[in-house]
C-alpha cells in the first residue's frame, strides 16, 4: 500500500518539503567535497570509498529499524534497481568526479541543472506527469538563473570543455534514473530503493579497489574523513530524502528543486574553499529560487481546486 498524500492527516506535507531540504543541502555539499579530495582521490577510487560507506549504513539502518516493512522486489523492480545503481551511484559519480576535477565545484553544480528539463520531459513520456504552464514557466526561470551564474562565475580561458561534458553525462545519467526510481519508490520503502541500489553500484564500481586501497593509505586523515562523510550523509542519508520525497511529489517538480543547489554549493565553496563568487552569481540565485517558487505555485494552485471539488464530488 502506497503511503497516504501529502495533506492527508497521516501524512502531513512537511516530512517531504524537510526531506528536500535536507538533500539539497546535503547534495550541495557533496560538490564542495568532491572538488576538495580531487586531489588526493581519483573519481573511481572516491566513488567506491562513498559507496561502500554508504551501502554498509544504509544495510544497518534498513535490517535493524525498517526490516518490517522490506518488500521482495519483483523482477522488473529489480531491474529498475539495477539501472540506477549502475547509472546513478556509479556512472553519475565517477562522471561528475572527474568533471570537478576540471571545473570548480559551483559549475559543475550549475551543469547539472539542465537535469530537471531533461526529467520533466522523460515524465511526461514515461510516467504520464502533465508538463503545465506553471511548470515551463519555473523551468525557463530558474535555467536562467542558472545560465547567469554560470556566466558570472566562470571566464571563458578557465572552462574545460571535457569537464563539462562529463557533467552533462552526469546530468542525462541522473534524469534517466529518478524517472526509473518513481514507480518503484511507489511500492517498495525509499530505504530499501536506495540501499539496494547503492550496493549495485558499489559491486560495478568494484574495479577501483586496488586504487581506493592505495589513495586512503596516501592520503592525509581528513580527506578520508570527508570520503566517509560523502558516503554517509549526501549518499546514504540524502538519497533516502530524496527517494522519500519522490514518494510524495512528482518526479518533475522534485527535479526543478534542485535548481537550488547552485547557490547553495557557491556559498559552501566560498565559505570553505574560498571560492568568491561575484556579485552577478547572486542575482543568478535569486533568479533560481524565483522559478522553483513558480513551479510550486502551480502545484498550490491544483490542489486548491481539488479541495474545492472535493465536496462536489463527495456528493455525487
């Protein structure tokens, strides 16, 4: 049995908005970390110690306080799993490791928001979401905050055009798997999803070990502590948010969310990279959070009809 809508009173529409917040912020700051340890830890090396961390958290949290609610995935489900743990936590990761190893952590963070264009397009074929006025509207909006961002924060010598590129297969490999995740997010617990999933891309991504091996033993403490931190938080923790959150919202409005990542990952590379963006990545924010605000707008506005119907169609 699905869980009940958000505003129903099981089911109360803050645990997914929190579930959001939670991962944007935590995602945000796995972009700052990447470009951190690119120095001490190659992409595969790095996505293998995060999945590894985050695969024996989420089995401990998923067997020992969720084990009652685990269901035997079917074998369709388990092939969607598949999918995302070979596109999402291993292809994704070692793609958008070595594109931060090219560009800083703020463009990288901003090529990855053509996603939400890519996801809202993926939904209406594959999972029937309707692409509203509201939607498209958001959409053009927060692209363009982003677009001015990255026109703020990057001079055109400083640009890698094989970095970018490998953000953009991050992007395309990330689209493709939410719109997989939905339906199996509708049946089986986010946990469940995400931990079998990131054990799928931990066992592909099993070729780096030799070199995970060789970096942890080189590399100083604390950039091994930010590995295990990548693992257990913007992996094992914030993906369940977001498998959680894609419950209860559709894929296309919880793709366009994520247009607030940018700004926050350019204040976090600021703060702890000294990365210095310039007065124009602000505007560029604000112009994000403008469009996310729009999508959300549209949301509001069906569900206000809904209610009003509701008594109607109780009626009749």
């Amino acid at each position: 049995m699905n869980a009940p809508a958000p505003g129903s009173p099981t089911g109360l529409p803050w645990l997914p908005l929190a579930a959001v917040a939670t991962t944007l912020v935590l995602w945000a700051s796995a972009f700052v970390a990447i470009r951190y340890l690119h120095e001490d830890f190659s992409p595969g090396a790095l996505t293998l110690g995060r999945l590894v961390v985050a695969s024996v958290c989420l089995a401990v949290v998923a067997l020992l306080s969720a084990r009652r609610s685990l269901r035997r995935p079917t074998g369709r489900e388990w092939a969607g799993m598949a999918v995302i743990g070979v596109l999402w936590f291993a292809l994704y990761s070692v793609a958008l490791n070595e594109g931060e190893s090219r560009v800083d952590a703020g463009t990288a963070s901003m090529l990855i928001q053509v996603s939400p264009v890519l996801i809202s397009v993926l939904a209406a074929i594959f999972l029937g979401e309707r692409f509203t006025r509201w939607l498209g509207l958001g959409l053009a909006v927060a692209f363009a905050g982003v677009v001015v961002i990255s026109l703020s924060t990057s001079d055109a010598a400083d640009r890698d055009s094989t970095g970018v590129l490998l953000c953009l297969v991050a992007a395309v490999a990330y689209s493709i798997s939410l719109v997989v995740q939905k339906p199996l997010v509708a049946r089986l617990p986010a946990i469940q999803v995400t931990w079998l999933a990131a054990t799928i891309g931990c066992v592909v991504s099993l070729p780096f070990a030799p070199q995970l091996v060789r970096e942890v033993a080189a590399a100083p403490p604390s950039s091994t502590f930010w590995m295990v931190y990548m693992g257990a938080l913007p992996t094992a923790l914030a993906f369940t948010t977001y498998a959680y959150a894609l419950r209860h919202l559709s894929a296309s409005t919880l793709g366009v969310t994520t247009y607030l990542v940018p700004p926050l990952t350019i204040v976090m590379g600021w703060l702890l990279l000294a990365e210095t963006p310039p007065a124009l990545a602000y505007a560029g924010g604000a112009l994000a959070l403008v469009g996310v605000a729009l999508t959300r707008r549209g949301g509001r506005a069906r569900a206000a009809r809904a209610r009003r119907e509701e008594p109607v169609s109780a009626q009749t």
